[in-house]
C-alpha cells in the first residue's frame, strides 16, 4: 500500500496509507478530530520508496552540507571529496 503525502495548512506535512483505489483526501483528518475541516493538498511524495528501498535516507540526508573532516561545513553532498 503506497504512502501519499498530504499538507494541511493548519498541522504541516503529514502521511496517509492508502489504498491506490482509494480516493484522495480533502480535508484534514487531524483537524477534522477537532472538528475543523481543512481542505488538504496532495504533495507528489518519494515515501512509498521508504518501504522498498535501501539508502533512501542517503538521498535525504546527504543532499545537506555537513561537516566534514577538517571540521568545517562543507558543500559535499554524502560523501566528502577533498
Ligand atoms: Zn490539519
């Protein structure tokens, strides 16, 4: 069952499971429990890779600079190459 990854303007980023038969959200089901209805957006979302694939975090966290070696952050993405 793939991951869909919705915005809610009210609580941010959140995931649903769903079915692909399944329709798409509209509104919040965070808010709704608080008995708002906050139509949501559907962001296009890599996370159903999360569930198959090795290394996704690489991808994620290696986009970021970090620190490296000589202890200053640098621009190398994953791995330091000086
Ligand atoms: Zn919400």
């Amino acid at each position: 069952m793939p991951i869909y990854e919705y915005k809610c303007p009210n609580c941010g980023k959140f995931e649903v499971l769903q079915k692909i038969t399944e329709e798409n959200l509209k509104e919040c089901p965070k808010c709704k429990e608080q008995g708002k209805s906050v139509p949501v957006e559907k962001l296009i979302s890599e996370s159903s890779f999360v569930l198959k694939g090795t290394g996704w975090y690489e991808t994620d966290y290696g986009s970021k600079s970090h620190s490296c070696s000589s202890g200053k952050s640098c621009g190398c993405k994953g791995h330091c190459n000086h």
